[in-house]
C-alpha cells in the first residue's frame, strides 16, 4: 500500500472509532435523545466536528433527530442491526431461567449487567412477585462501570492494574452527570471488593438499594454482573445478607451455562 493508502486507512479507522463511541454514547440518551452541546462533552469532539459525523450517521439511518428538537438519538437501522446481532448473541434467553428464579426466591426486580468495555449494559430486567416495583434501569441502558451494583461488582471483581485504569477513566465523566466524586468512588469500590458484593443506596435513584454480584466466563475473564434492586424499607441488613447466599447460586448457575457455550461472549475493552 502507498503511504497516502496508509494515511487514508489510518484516517477510516479513526472514523470508525468516533462513530462507535458516538453511537455507544446515543444509546445511553433513551429514546428523549441528547442536544449537541451534552453529546460533544461526552464524547470529546469539538461542536462542528460531531455535528459533520451526526449528519453522516443520520444519512446512513443510524442516527436521527428527533422531530421538533434539537436532540439527537439512535436510529432505526441501530434498532435493525440489532435485531440481528441478537439472534447470534441471543443472551436474554440463555439466562433467562436463572433470574426468573432468583427472581422469586428474592421476590424483587432482577437485572442482569454485562460488561462492554468501560460501560455496563443492562441486557435484562425480571420483575418479581413484589407488590412494590423497581423498575428504573431499562433493558438496553448504558452506564459507566461503577455506578450501579452491577457495573460496581463488575468493576470490583477486575484485576488491580485493569480496575484501577477503568475507574480514572469513568470517575470524570461519572462526576460530571451523577455528581460522584472519585473519592466516594474509590471507597465504594474498596467496600465491594471487601465484602464480595456490591451495595449501593440512594445513589442512582432516591429510595432505592441494589445488591450486585459479578460473575465470569469459561476463561475465568469477568463478564457481567446480576443485582436485586428493592425500595429501601426492603433491603435493611439482613434482607442485604440475606441476598448474599441467592446470589451467589445465581452467579454459579450463570457461570455454569457459559461453559457450556461454544462461542466467546466476553467482549473485551
């Protein structure tokens, strides 16, 4: 290849990268989508750079704006790749079983969390028999690892040398939307990796705790996490430990099916 090939393939790649990040970055706006300014600070590009780059993802359908703002969000062919991508990596029905159960042995509502690089993805919800619901993360949502139970369990359960370059990634975006500084961060992760699970309350939602354990693949790699998230009055200290012993059986059954895949599911950062 001649050196301006080079330099044209070097050029793609880094077109590439930004789109990936934007449309990682769009999938955790919902549906209400994001105004330029916000999606330029979450992604680090500059307002007329992003603006060039949304108006080529929204000719290609993957982005769009919504109709009568200036907020942009996912477009539908997201929403079709996806649809085909989920028939090969069809991951809700391979758990599903597991946190049905321990959604009624625990009677609260059931998330199951892998992990996509520096972010925690919410891959399922299970409601359980509780007359009182929680139900404030949505299938599809993305948050830094750390703030949730999920992705704190997730992040607690990494290497010292991986964890600790995760968290001085997302401790500054985490500090600029949810108001959490690294301090509260580090000390939450110490917590988790002392005690084997992840408890947070009140963080993400007022009145709500959530309990995350992590669990791994075949190759002993971390992979996702399962938390039970209930209303405060709910989860005193010893509902909290009480959690412990069916999460961890969650955790063993889940580590189990992946052993028994034939196809890696981790995806590495």
């Amino acid at each position: 290849m001649t050196p301006d090939g080079d330099g044209a393939a070097l050029s793609a790649a880094g077109l590439i990268r930004r789109a990936a990040v934007i449309l990682r970055t769009l999938a955790t706006v919902g549906s209400r989508g994001a105004p330029l300014t916000g999606l330029a600070h979450s992604v680090g590009l500059p307002n007329a750079t992003l603006h060039r780059l949304l108006k080529q993802l929204i000719e290609e359908r993957l982005a769009m704006q919504i109709e009568g703002s200036r907020h942009y969000a996912l477009g539908p062919l997201a929403y079709e790749i996806g649809l085909a991508a989920a028939r090969q990596f069809d991951m809700r029905s391979l758990f599903s079983p597991v946190l049905a159960e321990l959604a009624a042995q625990t009677g609260e509502t059931v998330y199951l969390i892998l992990r996509s690089g520096n972010e925690a993805v919410c891959i399922d919800r299970v409601e359980g028999p509780s007359p009182v619901r929680v139900v404030k993360l949505q299938v599809g949502s993305r948050r830094p690892l750390g703030l949730g139970a999920g992705g704190l369990a997730i992040l607690a359960a990494l290497a010292g040398d991986e964890a600790e370059r995760v968290l001085r990634t997302v401790a500054g975006p985490i500090e600029h939307e949810w108001h959490l500084s690294e301090a509260f961060l580090r000390k939450s992760l110490l917590a988790s990796q002392r005690d084997g699970y992840a408890l947070i309350r009140n963080r993400i939602t007022p009145g709500v705790t959530a309990v995350g354990r992590s669990f791994s693949d075949g190759l002993g790699r971390v992979f996702g996490a399962v938390s039970v998230a209930a209303a405060n009055d709910r989860m005193g200290p010893v509902a909290v430990a009480g959690l412990r012993g069916p999460l961890t059986r969650a955790c063993t059954a889940l580590e189990a099916t992946l052993r028994r895949r034939s196809w890696p599911l981790v995806a590495e950062p």
